[in-house]
C-alpha cells in the first residue's frame, strides 16, 4: 500500500531541485513531541487524535479561501525554513523541513491530505484540514524551549 510519504517522495523525485526532506527518525519523534506540547491541548496525548486541528488549544483565525495557495503564498515567506507535518488518514504522521517554496509546491502537486506548517521557533502553525478549512493557531506555552537536534 502506497503512504502519503511515499507520494511526496514522488513529488521530490519529479522536483529535485526544491529544498524539502523528511526529518530523521530521532528528529522526528523530537519535532512531534515539541509540536503537541506547544499547541494541543493535553500535548502529546492529543497525537492519538486523526485530527489535531479538533485539538488546537490556541485558535487565532480560521477562514475558508477561494484559493488556498494564493492565501499560503500571503502567509508563508518562500524563502524561509519551517517544519512540515504530513497527516495519514490512519493517525500516522510524516514530519519534514522545507522552505516555503518547497513547502507549497509539495502541497501544489499532492491529492488531498491534512497538513501542518510550523514555523521554526514553534510559535505559530497553519493547517490546512480535509474541509479545505486554513486553520491559524499559536503556541499554548511559549516559554517550552524548542531544542530540536
């Protein structure tokens, strides 16, 4: 059966030249651990969750654009590096780093999915849920230091 991950390795293969890989496994479990901490409500329980936007705790804005590249290219800098959470339907999460560019041109060329874009200091995400809904959240606690190695 074909993953998610294995779609946007597609993507990768076709685009090499963009700035886009997939996180290493330490890594991986560090950035998600951070990730539920600073914005879900009960942290990293909430990562049993298909759906982490049902456990944003700090919701800022939440809006339902005619175009949702036009409106990621306003809210996401190309040149700057963020992390990218890919959501499976089945609750498994893939966990990447890109720059923006990168970042929406994998969105640009994939089917539909749940994802996450986190800017690098953890203070702000944007999500993109399975309603076509851009959800804006910011970090419940901004004081967890993010030490990611």
């Amino acid at each position: 059966m074909r993953t998610l991950r294995d779609a946007i390795t597609g993507v990768l293969k076709d685009h090499p030249e963009i700035d886009f890989r997939f996180c290493r496994l330490g890594q991986h479990e560090s950035l998600l651990d951070a990730i539920a901490e600073r914005f879900l409500t009960r942290g990293r329980q909430d990562l049993n969750q298909v759906w982490l936007h049902a456990c944003f705790a700090d919701i800022t804005e939440t809006c339902q654009p005619p175009d949702i590249f036009a409106e990621l290219r306003k809210r996401v800098s190309v040149d700057e590096n963020y992390w990218f959470l890919a959501s499976e339907e089945n609750g498994k999460y893939w966990v990447a780093e890109g720059n923006g560019a990168a970042i929406i041109k994998v969105i640009v060329e994939m089917h539909c999915f749940e994802y996450y874009i986190i800017d690098r200091q953890m203070t702000w995400l944007i999500c993109e849920n399975h309603h076509n809904m851009l959800i804006q959240a910011r970090a419940r606690d901004r004081s967890i230091p993010v030490s990611i190695t």
